[in-house]
C-alpha cells in the first residue's frame, strides 16, 4: 500500500509528465527554438525531480526500473548548472526516452494501488 505522502508526490510527478508531454508535443524543433516552452519543460523537470527525491525507500524500491539516482542527479544540473549552460539535446532526450517509462511505471504503481 502506498503511503498517503509517497501518493502526494506520485501524483504531482504524474501531472507534471503530462505538462511536459503537453509542452513538447509540437516536436523537438519546436522546443530547441522556443524559449518559453524550454523554460517551462526545464521548471517540469525540476520539480518533478525533485519530488522523486522525496519519495519513500521502500516506494522506491518497488520500482527498481527507475534509475533514482540518476533521476536526483539530473535535478542537480538542472538547479545548479543553469549559468553553465543547459544541454537542451540531452533534455530532450531526457523527456523523449526517459519520462515515457517513468510515467508508465509511477501509473502502474498507483494503479496496483487502487485507491
């Protein structure tokens, strides 16, 4: 059973997957050349990242698909090393390969769930 606080954060880490689905609908073109979705994508990613930090251990470790750590270290670049410049290649490919299965294991967590 998922704890009512792993659940808070598991909900605001699904809507913010669905924002960045939304953002990035119109293609990577479209998101290389436009500021303001690339802000929004980026803001996304950091808040949901760091809400991944905040979840449980043993939440965690029901989903041992999801690389964690990696997961707390992209949110470290993204709030740390924005002066040094963004790759925005590597963020779509963050959002393009990654958020797709982490957004289907974190549903299937919450759907195993029933609540």
């Amino acid at each position: 059973m998922i704890s009512e606080r792993d659940r808070v954060y598991l909900e605001h880490i699904l809507d913010c997957t669905a924002l960045i689905q939304t953002y990035t609908r119109p293609g990577k073109a479209d998101f290389i050349a436009n500021s303001l979705v690339q802000d929004a994508v980026l803001r996304r990613l950091q808040t949901m990242a760091e809400s991944t930090q905040r979840l449980s251990e043993a939440l965690k470790l029901t989903a041992p698909t999801i690389d964690w750590r990696a997961l707390a270290g992209f949110r470290n670049v993204l709030v740390h090393d924005y002066l040094g410049g963004i790759d925005l290649e590597q963020v779509w490919d963050a959002v393009e390969r990654y958020l797709p299965e982490l957004e289907t294991v974190l549903q299937r967590l919450m759907d195993e769930d029933g609540r």
